[in-house]
C-alpha cells in the first residue's frame, strides 16, 4: 500500500470512529478588521503591512515575511496581525476571491489593511488556513457576500462558517501531510524555473554563431511574408475552419503547433489569408516593443487562417528552426529598430525581413531543433514535462486536502 492509500485509509478509518465538533469561527475566535492605507504609503523598508491586493498575488498558506513596508508612525496608527494569526482578505472583484487566507507566522507583527481581518484562535493557524481553501468552507460562505463593483463579507458572515475542532495533534497532522504536498508543489515550481533558464541560455548559445562560423542571411532574402486578413473576436466559433487570432499568440501558441484553439464559419475563412504545414506564423503587433515577432511554426493537418496582426514565412529552413530562433535576444535586438510605438506598437515585413539568421545545413539545423525540443517539453509540455507534474501534484494536493476536512456529519456545515 502506498504512503497516499495510507493516508486516506488511516483518515477514512479515524472520521468513521470519531465523533467530530463543527462549530462556527465565531464561536470560537474573534475577527478583527484592518484600517485603510494606500499604495502610494508603502515602502521597502520600515514596519511590514499586507495590502489585500497582495494576498491574491504573494501570499499562500503562511507567511514569515512581509512584501511591503509603512512609515513606522503611520503603522503605529493602524492595526496587526501577531504571530498565529490568520490574514483573511474580505474583498476582491469575483465572490470567488473571499476568503483566501494566510497564518502570520512572522517574528513581528504585521499591519493589515481594512479589506483584511486578522483571526485568532486557539486552532493551529496553518490548520484553519488550509480549511480557508477548501470547498467546503467556500460553500458556506457564498450566501454572506454581498457582489457589486467590488465583493465583500464581513465578520459576522465569516464568523458563520463552521470548521471541524480537533485536537491539536490531529490539526498538526494534517498540517504535516498538506505541507508536504505544499512542499512538493514548491520544489517542482523551482526546478522549472532553473530548468526554464537553462532552456534560454541554450536557445541563445545554440543559434549564436560568428559571421565566419555560418553564412547569416536577412530573412527577406531566403523567404517570403504574407500578412493575414482581419477578423474580430466575434467571428471566432468553436468549431469550424481553424483560426489564429493575434492576441492568442501571447496567451496559448508557443514554439511550434499541430491544432489551433479557435474556428470560423467556413464562408468567412474562404475569403482570408491562410498559412499552411511548414509556415511559421510571426505576431506584428502588440502593447509593447517586447510582443512584437513571437513565432510559432504550423505543424497542422490543414492550413490556419491568421490574423491581420500576424504575418505567415515560408522559406526552405526548419520551421522549428526558425521559431527558436524568433526566441532570441539576437533576433529581438535586430527588429527593435523596425517597430513602430504607439498606442499598439507594431512591425511591417519589411522590418521583420531584415533581420539575419545563421543559414545552417539541414541536418545542423535539425540537430539544434532536437536539443531545444527535449528543453521545450521537459519546461512547456502540458502532457509530459514539469507543467505537466506539477498540475498532477496540484490536483492531488486539492484532492487530500478536501478529503482531510471531510469529515463525518459535515452536512451540519451547510445550515447556520
């Protein structure tokens, strides 16, 4: 039996032997809010403060360390949170942003902002920080939020929701058995990101040669651009003739791409521009010069209409090859002087023409593309790489986490 089956049988077999309080967080700790401070107050030193806006961005689980800091008289003015409180952020754009929570495990204390309160109770602080991510908790909570502009709760409504009170060594065990996944989580994010390095300082190394290691070329001389034809947001289906639209080169293509995400009426797609198997397909426009030239190389059994932002280049190189290299500083650096900035920067091909890449043997070029793609699906791969891991870790961690506050008799949670 595994270390996970174990778990959950020792749970499952404890829940069902064991006759467990739920009683309300107000019953039980007290609630205190936070007092207003902007942004413009904070600073890099001085008195640590959490803003409610950082909880959805910087804090997780539990904290040690603040992110920001105030004047240390303004801060003698507001309110903290001390050593095992919980930080509970009571605002945000969506219901689904209450309630998120942190367990101030600092050697100071902290100053919370108003859209915050602190708890405080005799439960382990981690334990009840765990049960703020829960469904279960977020359940009983949606009924007390008020939704406008902004969404919000107050005490009471927090105070309403009820928690499983156990004893502080069964809270410290499940404490331990989350922290673990928590800790696998954070070693899987680190490794990638080492990795993902590793990935550009390859992509830069491997496709920067001497002028007389390789014979370097404008790419408007070995190819040809096509620009696409417009279509807006609207047209876009989900079934259909498929389509790339400008704004999804930013969010869902990277360096090469069998199907695409989104489709058009048939009738519509016949009058537009297509690229076809072998094409890479180059952004033109975006918010900023750092958009402009991402490319991704159409590996699709059928050709993709493109949008008028994006230009298609056919040449006789790899297409893999030329996406690579389209990441680079190198790359990057030559076509800065071709964009135009505004309030959307962009680049004709005339632009994108002119810059040069090294103009390798066929077989030199496929060499790089291997090593790059064994980087790309240990750092990119939602099927096999890292991301890949670290979803499965993610859904297992939810799983255990659920079922560890899933406790017998856990209907009386949803009735005040």
């Amino acid at each position: 039996m595994s270390y996970l089956e174990l778990i959950e049988k020792k749970f499952k077999d404890f829940y069902a032997s064991t006759d467990f309080d739920w009683r309300p967080l107000g019953e039980i700790g007290e609630f205190q809010r936070g007092k207003r401070f902007v942004k413009k107050d904070m600073r890099t030193e001085g008195f640590p403060c959490i803003h409610y806006g950082e909880m959805y961005t910087h804090y997780d689980v539990w904290a040690k360390e603040a992110k920001s800091y105030l004047d240390e008289e303004l801060a003698s003015k507001l309110r903290v949170a001390e050593y095992g409180d919980v930080i509970i952020v009571a605002a945000g754009e969506t219901i689904e942003d209450i309630g998120k929570g942190t367990a101030w495990l600092g050697d100071t204390s902290v100053v919370i902002h108003d859209a915050c309160f602190s708890y405080r109770s005799a439960l382990n602080p981690k334990y009840v920080s765990y049960f703020l991510k829960t469904k279960i908790f977020h359940d009983q909570i949606k009924r007390h939020i008020s939704s406008g502009k902004v969404s919000a709760i107050n005490a009471k409504g927090l105070g309403k929701a009820k928690i499983p009170v156990l004893s502080l060594d069964i809270q410290a065990e499940i404490v331990h058995i989350l922290d673990t996944f928590t800790e696998i989580g954070d070693e899987l994010a680190t490794e990638l990101e080492a990795r993902k390095k590793q990935y550009n300082y390859y992509c830069e190394r491997l496709l920067t040669f001497k002028e007389t290691q390789a014979e370097h070329k404008e790419l408007g001389e070995i190819g040809e651009f096509q620009r696409g034809k417009r279509f807006v947001k609207k047209d876009m289906r989900t079934e259909g003739f498929p389509c790339i639209h400008y704004g999804e080169m930013y969010t869902h293509y990277d360096v090469w791409a069998k199907e695409a995400k989104s489709y058009l009426d048939e009738e519509l797609a016949s009058k537009l521009r297509v690229a076809e198997y072998g094409d890479v397909i180059i952004v033109a426009a975006g918010e900023t010069i750092e958009d402009i030239g991402k490319g991704t190389a159409w590996l699709g059994d059928t050709s993709v209409v493109i949008h008028d932002a994006c230009f298609s280049y056919r040449s006789a190189l790899n297409p893999k090859y030329v996406s690579y290299f389209l990441k680079t500083k190198i790359f990057h650096d030559q076509i800065k002087r071709h964009i135009s900035s505004g309030k959307v920067s962009a680049i004709n091909a005339k632009g994108l023409g002119k810059a040069k890449i090294p103009v390798l043997p066929s077989f030199e070029q496929e060499r790089i593309v291997a090593i790059l793609d064994s980087f790309y699906t240990l750092t990119s791969s939602s099927i096999e790489g890292l991301p890949r891991e670290i979803e499965l870790r993610q859904q297992q961690y939810e799983y255990y986490r659920e079922l560890l506050f899933s406790f017998p008799k856990a209907e009386v949670a949803n009735h005040d």
